[in-house]
C-alpha cells in the first residue's frame, strides 16, 4: 500500500474544496471571490486574475486594474453576467466592486453551496479510498499481499478516509461560521 500516494491525492481533494469554498461570498471583500469568474478576451475565456490586478480597498470594495484597457468592458460585463450578486463600476481605468452586506436568504443560499462542495470533496476522497482499495484486492489476488494483510491496509485506508472527511467537515463548518456571521 502506498500510504504517502493516498495521502497526496487525498490532500488535493482538500485543497480543490478549498478553492471551491473561498469563491463563496461571506459579505466581506475578498480578491477570491473572482476567481471562478472568466472573460472572453480574444476569443478565449480567461480568468480575470490573468488579466488584472486585483486588491481590496476596504473590507467592502475590490478593486480590478486591468493590465490592458481595452478589456475593461469585457471584465466588467464578465462580473455583471456571474453568479456573485455584485455589480461593478466601472470610471474608465479601474473597476470598482462595491461588496454589499448578505441578506439572510443569501447566506443560506451560501451555505448550501458551501454544503454542495463539501459532499463534492467527500465524494472525491471515497473515489480515492476505492481505487486504493481496489488495488489492493488486485495485489491480493495476483498473491502480492496475504488476506491478512488486506484486511490490514483496508482499514488503514479506511482509517486514512475518515480523518480526511473530517477535516473536509471541519473546514465546512468554519465556513458556515464566516458565512452567518453578520
């Protein structure tokens, strides 16, 4: 059993979760939120970080630089066509993102997002604990390993499996947290 390799893929499980969780809003500004958000810019969808800097001003304002002017439109109707409920403005050389407070309803919507990525990164760690354990039933069948030590490794990387949903949980229930705080 490769314990490390199981718990290498299993770390980019958590990591990936969490990319997912800091695009959700928490009704603080934060350059994150604009991460899922792509522009069509010369025939090709491109992250807005690829193509701007992007800072926060205050706890309530982000700010969107592009490093070419003539994007400017492009990114500003990216923002207005996403998911987020924010609304740009735009004063011809800077974007400007004014990050207004949650309604109640939009936390909740939150954290069922929140919720939906964190059963995502589960799901993704039970792939990881099948293939594991799938290669070692082939190990055990081609006579590589005893049955004894099967049942060994299983619950190993059953074992391994739990302590990574947890920490997914963990993660999810801060989250949570930062959402509903008002």
């Amino acid at each position: 059993m490769k314990e490390k390799e199981i718990q290498e893929n299993m770390n980019k499980s958590i990591e990936a979760t969490q990319r997912n969780f800091n695009t959700i809003r928490t009704g603080r500004a934060n350059a994150s939120l604009l991460d899922r958000v792509s522009v069509e810019y010369y025939g090709a969808e491109t992250p807005i970080k690829s193509l701007a800097t992007i800072s926060t001003v205050d706890s309530q304002t982000i700010s969107i630089q592009p490093f070419d002017i003539s994007c400017l439109q492009a990114i500003e109707k990216s923002i207005s066509m996403s998911d987020l409920g924010i609304t740009p403005n735009n004063d011809g050389k800077v974007i400007r993102i004014n990050v207004p407070p949650l309604t109640e309803e939009r936390r909740k919507e939150f954290c069922k997002l929140a919720s939906k990525y964190a059963e995502e990164g589960k799901v993704a760690l039970r792939n990881i604990r099948r293939d594991a354990v799938d290669k070692e039933k082939k190990d055990e069948k081609d006579g590589l390993i005893s049955i004894d030590e099967l049942r060994d490794n299983q619950s190993e990387i059953q074992k391994i499996t739990d302590k990574y949903i947890a920490l997914i949980e963990t993660k999810l229930s801060e989250k949570e947290k930062e959402i509903l705080k008002v």
